[in-house]
C-alpha cells in the first residue's frame, strides 16, 4: 500500500461552530492506482491531499505513507518519508518566487541530493511541458498555465511513487489540460506511478481508474465509478446524482 487513511477526521473552528472538514475519509492508494476524487467547492478536497501529505495533520484517525502512521513518526523522518514518497502539484501552484522556472522545477533533485546534473533533467521536463522557451523566467514573469505547467513538471521530475495532483488542469485550455493528463497517465502506465487526482473537470476524471466523491468532508459510498474505459458520461451521470 503506498498511501492510506483510516478513518481520518479533521475539525476546523469556523465561528462559534466546531466543522468537520473531513468526516471519517477511508482511502487506500496502491501501486499503479490512478484514482480520482470530485466534489464541490469547500467540500474538503485539498485538505484531503493535504493530510495524506503529511502536510496538515488529523483531528483522529491516521495516515499511512509506505505503510508507516505518519503520526508515529518524529518531525525528521516524517519529512524524509514525505520527500521519498509523494509529489504534490498544489491548486495554487506554490512555487519558489526567487527561483527560475529551470530552477523550480529542478528543486525536487537538489533536495535529492543531485546538485549538479539536475539542469538537463529540469530542461527536458520544461520541454516536454512546452516550457523551453520560458527556463529562466521567474514565477511572476509566468502566466498562469506556464506556472501550472512548471508545478506539474516539479511533480513529475523527482520520480516519488505517488503524485497527489490537486486541480492540475484548472488553468489550462482544453488541448494543454489533455497535455497534462497524457503525462499523468503516461506515469502510471508506463512508470509504474501512482495518482490521486482532484478534479472539477469530468473529461479528466474519466481517465482515472476509480473515482470518488467527496460531499461535507464525507466520502460518497454509492456512486463509485471504476475503469478502465470510463467515459464523460458516466461522471456527468454521477455529479447529476449527487446534485454536484
Ligand atoms: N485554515 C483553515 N481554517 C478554517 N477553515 C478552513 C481552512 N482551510 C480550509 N478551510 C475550510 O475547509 C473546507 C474545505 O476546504 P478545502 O480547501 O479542502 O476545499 P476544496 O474541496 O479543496 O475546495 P475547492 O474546490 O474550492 O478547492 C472549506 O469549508 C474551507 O473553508
Ligand atoms: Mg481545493
């Protein structure tokens, strides 16, 4: 199992009112799983990925990463579990402003420990995102997409077995968001990567091979849909259900 969580809940003061954020969420990821979760707007989705993280912790419940409780671990090892195992492309891209986009993307290998050789490694990455052109740009030189583009190659670039992709495609067109999914895809497929992908879009979620729904904090358990072979329908379909 490379990422669980077991009956995990997270409380968040909101006003006078204790909320739960997430509400008892059972979630397993195994090797060469491409799942994906949909839900509406504030319905815990990015807390989610964020738990499973190791980025934020839980009220109750537990998270596993390569079958460690992460809560079982001191501060330094749960980090070095967390840069070994997980990737995380972030809804808001979170890349470092003082660095270039060669720079942000080649991050993961310098914390790796590759502090020479990483240069042609990032360029290729930038490439293969259509970002050749952009390397020494900074972040705030970028357009949107361009950072969205430089935060996915950062997940793709250090090789983790598991990629937790939280809106990768919110702020791509239609043919650089197919882009990306190919790559994501192709990472599964054909490196053996895992994926949890958190979508609004339901043409990308028909290429997961299970998706969830996420409503209150709450995983739905009917409807759960299961590829391959998914199709647009199916996940119109199943938001039309939910009322989502
Ligand atoms: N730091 C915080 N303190 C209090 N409440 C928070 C905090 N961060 C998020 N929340 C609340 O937690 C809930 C879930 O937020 P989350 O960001 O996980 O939603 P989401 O499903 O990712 O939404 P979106 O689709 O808009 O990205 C929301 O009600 C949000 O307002
Ligand atoms: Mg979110």
């Amino acid at each position: 199992m490379l990422a669980a969580a077991k009956k995990l809940f997270l409380f968040r003061q909101q006003g006078d009112a204790k909320t739960a954020i997430l509400d008892d969420v059972e979630l397993e990821i195994g090797e060469r799983d491409f799942h994906c979760v949909m839900g509406p707007s504030g319905s815990g989705k990015t807390t989610l990925l964020y738990l499973l993280a190791g980025l934020d912790e839980p009220s109750a419940g537990s998270v596993h990463l390569s079958d460690k409780d992460l809560s079982q671990l001191a501060e330094n090892k749960r980090t070095l579990l967390r840069r070994k195992s997980v990737a995380f492309v972030f809804q808001y891209f979170h890349l470092l402003p003082n660095l270039t986009l060669a720079e942000n993307i080649g991050l993961p290998l310098w914390i790796q420990g590759k502090s020479t050789g990483w240069e042609p490694i990032a360029k290729d990455w930038a490439e293969r995102l259509g970002l050749g052109d952009r390397l020494h740009a900074l972040p705030h030189e970028l357009s949107g997409g361009e950072r969205q583009r430089t935060s996915i190659a950062r997940a793709l670039v250090g090789g983790q077995p598991l990629i937790l992709a939280d809106e990768p495609t919110g702020n791509l067109s239609q043919k650089a968001g197919a882009e990306v999914m190919d790559l994501l895809r192709r990472a599964v497929d054909e490196e053996g990567r895992s994926v949890l992908l958190v979508t609004h879009n339901p043409r990308d979620a028909a290429r997961a091979d299970k998706v969830q729904f996420l409503l209150d904090g709450r995983l739905v358990e009917d409807p759960v849909l299961h590829g391959p072979d998914l199709t647009v329908e199916q996940v119109h379909e199943a938001l039309g259900q939910l009322h989502i």
